[in-house]
C-alpha cells in the first residue's frame, strides 16, 4: 500500500467536505475547490478525516492513491489557509508596480509586462522587487509564480531577473583576459 496514499486527512474546524462519487466539493473561509476522482480510487468520510483507499492493486491505481491522497490533502489545506510563492526581481533599474489587480514588470525590456492575475490569484508587492503570488489553488499558484519567472529568468553572469525567493543561482565565470601574451 502506497505510504502516502494510507494516511488520513485531516479536516480542520471551518472546513466542510462533500463527496459524491467520484466529485469531491470542498468548501472553507478561503473558497471552494471541486476535483474528480478515479474511478479506481475510493474516498470515505468518518468524523473530521477523509481516508483514501483503491480498489485494484495494479502499478496505475497504486500511483493514483497516493496522487489523489496529495490532491485532496492540498485542497483542504488551500480553502483553510491559502498558498503562496514568493518572488524577487534583482538587477538595477528593475522593479515592479501594482496596477489595480495587475502588476507590471520592469525588467530591462523596452516596454513593461504587464501580468494580470487568474481568477483565484492575487499579487502582493513588498517594496519595489518583490512579489507575492496567493491563492487557494496550489497547481495554479505555481504556474502563475513560473510564467512571472519566465518573464525574464535569472541570468548566470550577473543573476539579474525574477527569481523564487531563495533561490540560488550559479554564478558562471565571464571571459578571463590572458595573460602574458607571446611577443611576436
């Protein structure tokens, strides 16, 4: 049995769950979020947990359990409290300014990119060059944080660029002069 997928998941206070066959609907403080499940895997609710189980033992429903176990677990944990990814813009001149819901991005390009935010996703500047992305939806969280990194990604010379915050990026060696060159 998939180590992951046998451990339950707790729901906590604020938090309502419905499952309808293969829908599962959950609703909290932050939002609702509904997904489908396999037809393979099987979920039950007793008290405050959800358990996850499957009907089939072959090598496809056992990576199934413990996806769908992660899936659930996370959308109980995004309607409760919310994701986040941060980013910084590092290089000189590069900033970012907050638009209403967009953001736009001075990153070195001759005009600014403007992004705007999905539904569900909501961007918070600190300062001039960071930002937050947030939301209830983890997947979608950080597919919004990858596409703003993607706008200009971290360079290996200077580092310049939008990077995750932490991140650390390699630093390559630019041309080296040689030195003592042959006298002809």
């Amino acid at each position: 049995m998939s180590r992951v997928g046998k451990k339950p998941i707790d729901i906590p206070k604020g938090v309502e769950v419905k499952i309808d066959g293969p829908a599962l609907v959950v609703k909290g403080p932050k939002g609702s979020l509904s997904n489908r499940v396999s037809a393979d895997i099987k979920l039950s609710q007793s008290d405050s947990k959800i358990v996850v189980s499957r009907s089939k033992d072959t090598k496809e429903v056992r990576a199934l359990h413990g996806l769908f176990r992660s899936l659930i677990s996370n959308m109980v944990l995004g309607v409760s409290a919310g994701f986040t990814r941060d980013l910084e813009i590092i290089g000189v001149g590069y900033k970012v300014i907050k638009q209403g819901k967009n953001i736009q991005l001075h990153v070195g390009y001759s005009k600014p990119v403007e992004v705007l935010p999905p539904e569900g996703i909501e961007f918070q500047i600190e300062g001039a060059n960071k930002i937050k992305v947030l939301g209830i939806d983890k997947a979608l969280v950080g597919q919004v944080a990858a596409n703003i990194r993607e706008v200009r990604p971290p360079e290996p010379y200077k580092g310049k660029g939008i990077r995750y915050f932490g991140e650390i990026v390699r630093k390559k060696a630019g041309k080296v002069a040689k030195v003592g060159a042959a006298a002809g």
